[in-house]
C-alpha cells in the first residue's frame, strides 16, 4: 500500500441544535472572553443567537466581529486580528459560511503569534500555536470546519492559501437548524461545491488514499441523493442535515487529497468577477473533467453510479462520459447558471483569467492530467 498522511478536526458534534452547546466546549478549554467570527446577514437572520446564548450562558465574555465579506480581503483578517488582540481574547468561535470559517482560522493563529500572515501563504508555514478554535458551518459546501486551509484574496484579486495542521479546529459543529431556509441558489452552488471536493480528492494525482477515498465516495452519495430536495424543500432537515454531513466528508476527504484543476480555475472567477465559489467551480467543472478523461476514466466511472444510479452496470466509457454529462445537467436543473457569459466574463478576459489559473500551482499538481496555459484557456472558452 503506498504511505499516506492523513489529519483531520479533533472532534466533530453533530446534532440538531448543537450550536448552543459551543459555550460548554469553550469553557471546558478555560477561555473566558472569546471573538465570534461572522457576518452581517448571519446576524440578521439570528443565526448567531443561539451559540451567543450559550456562550453567555457559560459565562464567557463575547467580542463580536461581523464584517466578513465573501472572498476575505488581506486587510480585512489584519484588521480584525488587530482589535482581537485588542480585546484581549483567548477563544475564536465562528457560525458562518466559509469565509467567516476561514478568518476565524487566521484570527485563531494570529492573535496568538508574531508570524506576520504574509510569511503563512503556502504548505505548512504557520509556525507556533492558534488559541482555542470552534466552527460550525451555516452552508453546506466548504468543508472549511475540517479542513487546514485558508484563502484569503490578497491584492485586487489573487487568492493565497494558508495550509497547516494548526488551522485545523478543536471542534467542528454540524447543526442542520443553521441551513434551514437557506436559499435554493446558495444551497445548490454549495452543494456543488462540495461534490467538486469529493470528485477532486478522488482523483487527486500526489496524496489520494484510501481513507479520502472512502470519505468521497460517501459524501458523494450523500451529497448527490439529497441536493434536489434541499434545493427544491429548503425546510427538509433531512436533506439538510445529509448535506452538512456530506459536505464535511468531502472536506475531510480534499484536506488530505488536495484538489485540482477545477478549483485553480475557479479561483480567477471568484477574484475578477466575484463570482460566489460554488458557483465559479459549477461553471468549470464539466469541461475540466473532460479535459481530465484521458488520465482519469476509470476514476471516474467509479464514482458514476453512486451519484447517478441509471449509469450502474454500464461500460467503463459510458459511465465515465455519463457522468460528465449528468454533472453538466445538474446545474440546469438546480436552476443555476451555466455559462461565464452569464457572470460577466467575454472571451477578452480569458487570457487574464488562464494566467491566473496557471499561478495556482498548489493546486495544479494535483490535477490527474498536466494543465498547461493554453488547456486552460480552451476550458475557459468551452465554458464561454
């Protein structure tokens, strides 16, 4: 058997409701003023009341950072690690999407730490120890809550990712109640999102194994049996609490089998035309897989059946294009948007999106087939 590595959050509590129990584990670490990583909407919704409640309960003081904004800008984590620091913390909480998920990770790092940030970007860099760290996802698609990674948009629009064990949380919560009512859009490009995960940890050319095989072939049967009526029955808690738990086994799966070709060229979309992630991933996908095919049929034709049973018992080419043509229709029929025309993008910005794509080379390695400047923008183009 070929020598893998494989790491994962500490503790994961999964329960409806669990989010009131965050005060508890907070306490039990002996913090006693810790910073709530979130953003505006998620305070409006009153998403946020029950970890508050039951943090207050627990008798530890809160200072509450709201002002994540998708794509989190460089300045805005320094910002925040300033005034945390400030506030004298010594816990990080974040209820949130990914990008409140990801700040907290930094935060948790950098308020306890001289590193500057800039000296972090890149493979296992972080140096020192993070204060006490909980997360619990409001979408079902990063993963962010058991992976050791951080993006942040550094300048106008590049991504960097910060990639260490310490990012990882003491505790991942996964509350269905948290994604209820969560708009058909999001929930699907979400969602997509967290299949990409698990198909790109599969696939992945330098760290897959085993363990993230068997975690991406669940979370992909639970992802793909579920997405319609979470999409189409924003209420079921069913669906829902099937989608969290699928996006966190495709998040388990990619920390360990890093993704690929299809996040690198996603990453662009979401710089330049801040186009949602879920949705920049969707946008690519297809053409990236059919790009992969020759390096990566027999991968795919595995994975077939367990999101789209009618491809069952098929050749091995059938299920394998079958699958990159069910993934393509997915979107459709999700309601989604299918075309880059459709986010803005016209075919003058596709030599400065394929060399973007290219600088992506942590995630490029991992790719099944070589990406080369000139692959990516013929996918670029194919997905005009």
């Amino acid at each position: 058997m070929k020598p893998f590595t494989f790491q994962t959050t500490r503790s994961v509590l999964c329960e409806v409701g669990a989010t009131a129990k965050i005060g508890e584990i907070m306490a039990g670490r002996g913090c006693r003023k810790v910073a709530f990583v979130t953003d505006a909407m998620i305070m409006e919704l009153g998403l946020a009341e029950a970890a508050l409640d039951g943090l207050r309960k627990a008798g530890i003081d809160v200072w509450i950072f709201a002002e994540v904004v998708a794509d989190p800008p460089e300045a805005m984590i320094l910002g925040a690690v300033e005034k945390a620091r400030a506030e004298g913390i010594d816990g990080v909480v974040s209820v949130g999407g990914g990008s409140s998920l990801d700040t907290a990770k930094l935060i948790a790092v950098l308020a306890n730490s001289d590193q500057p940030l800039s000296a972090m970007y890149g493979v296992g860099l972080v140096e020192g120890d993070r204060l006490p760290l909980v997360l619990a996802p409001t979408t079902a698609g990063t993963g962010s809550e058991v992976t050791p990674i951080s993006i942040v948009t550094t300048g106008a629009s590049e991504k960097k990712g910060v990639v260490s064990p310490l990012l990882l949380p003491d505790w991942a919560i996964l509350d269905a109640e948290l994604t209820i009512g969560l708009p058909a859009a999001v929930t699907a490009a979400t969602g997509i999102d967290a299949m990409v995960h698990a198909i790109e940890a599969y696939t992945s050319k330098m760290r897959k194994n085993v363990v993230s095989d068997c975690l991406a072939r669940q979370a992909l049967e639970l992802l793909g049996g579920n997405i319609h009526a979470a999409c189409h029955q924003p209420e079921d808690r069913d669906a829902r609490g099937a989608m969290l738990l699928g996006s966190m086994l495709a998040g388990m799966a990619f920390a360990n089998a890093p993704v690929a070709a299809v996040h690198a060229l996603a990453y662009p979309l979401g710089g330049h035309f801040h186009v949602p992630h879920g949705l920049s991933n969707a946008l690519v996908l297809p053409h990236v897989l059919e790009f992969n095919m020759p390096e990566a049929q027999g991968l795919y034709a595995e994975l077939a059946p367990i999101v789209f049973t009618e491809l069952a018992g098929k050749p091995t080419a059938q299920r394998a294009f079958g699958f990159v043509d069910a993934l393509k229709a997915l979107g459709p029929a999700l309601g989604m948007q299918t075309r880059l025309t459709q986010v803005g993008v016209n075919h003058n910005n596709l030599p400065m999106l394929a060399e973007d794509a290219m600088k992506q080379t942590r995630l490029l390695v991992n790719n099944p087939r070589e990406m080369t400047y000139d692959a990516a923008l013929e996918i670029y183009e194919a997905a005009l």
